[in-house]
C-alpha cells in the first residue's frame, strides 16, 4: 500500500466522520477541494468537482445547515439523515480512496465510510433529541451550531491534513462510546 492510498483513506474516512455532522457539507469542500485542484478523485467521480456540482452541493449545503435552526425540521432533518450519510460516506470513500481494487474500496467505503458516518449522525440524532426534550428544542440551535463546526473543521483537517484527521475521528468515536455507555448506565440505574 503506497503512501498516497494510504492518505486518500484518512481523506476518506475524515470526510465520511464530517459527513455525520452535516450530509452535504463534506461533499461540498470535496467539490471545492477537487474543484480547484486541492485533491484528484477517483476517474469515475471526477464529476464532484465540476461546475455543476460545485453549485448544487453549496445549495444543499446552504439548505441543510439552515434547515436544522428551524424547530421540528432539524428533529425531522435528523430522521433522514442517518441513511443519507451512510449513502454519502460511501460515496466520498469511493471517490477518494486510489490505487486500490475495486473489492477493497467498496469494503472500506461500506465499512469505514457508511459506519462512521452513520454511528456519527445517529449520536447526533440522539444528541438533538435529548435536546429537544430536555429544552424543549431551545438547545437546538446550539447543538446544530456545534455540529456544523464540527463539520466545517473535520471538512478542512481531512482535506489538508489527512493523517490528523484519522485521529480525530478515532476521538470522536471514544466520545461517542463513552457518551453511550454512560448514558446506558444511567438509564439502566432509572430502570431500577
């Protein structure tokens, strides 16, 4: 494995951790990286960083984050968008990872880049609807904010410092994990 795929896979799974922040976000810096040379994708998806592209994911972008300061639409946004990130990990997966065969690319893009993006965005989920019932969704905007920073950040690390990337993303795992077992306990002690 040469240096190079091994730097389009911490691309990749960077960009699939942002992506649990924010589905259309990560795409669009990947458009933008792509775009203006930053980064060369895979043959078959150079077309994320064409014009047109370019244009509709910063749309979506715009819409998405917007979208998610609106009461009830981010709780609604928040339903689809687990699927949607899987959907989009694999694709930025698929469309960074070189030089490997195709059967390894698709197994990282459905593993690496499906699963962190999905167990991303279903904390995430999780973490706005705790908001909403504790705050009754005043915290929302604070969380979605939080998310969205996330996701510009872990956009930016990915494309410009892959190998930092990697680790962060270990990072929000261990949270994520943490955040899981603890709230498990609690829920287990309120059982009782």
């Amino acid at each position: 494995m040469t240096l190079e795929t091994i730097i389009s896979i911490c691309l990749g799974v960077g960009l699939a951790a942002s992506v649990g922040f924010r589905v259309f976000l990560p795409l669009f810096a990947l458009s933008l990286a792509s775009y203006f040379n930053v980064w060369e994708l895979n043959e078959s998806w150079q077309w994320i960083g064409g014009l047109t592209a370019l244009i509709t994911l910063g749309v979506a972008t715009l819409v998405e984050i917007f979208g998610y300061y609106i009461p009830y639409i981010d709780n609604l946004l928040d339903t689809i968008s687990v699927p949607l990130a899987a959907f989009a990990g694999t694709v930025v997966m698929l469309s960074t990872v070189v030089d490997l065969s195709p059967v390894i690319t698709w197994s990282l893009a459905i593993i690496a880049g499906a699963g962190t993006a999905g167990a991303i965005s279903g904390s995430s989920g999780a973490t706005r609807l705790a908001s909403t019932a504790t705050t009754g969704g005043v915290g929302n905007p604070i969380v979605s904010t939080v998310e969205t920073g996330t996701a510009v950040t872990m956009s930016i690390i990915s494309i410009f410092f892959p190998i930092l990337a990697i680790v962060l993303v270990v990072v929000i795992l261990f949270i994520i994990f943490k955040a899981f077992k603890k709230f498990k306990r609690s829920k287990a002690k309120n059982l009782q």
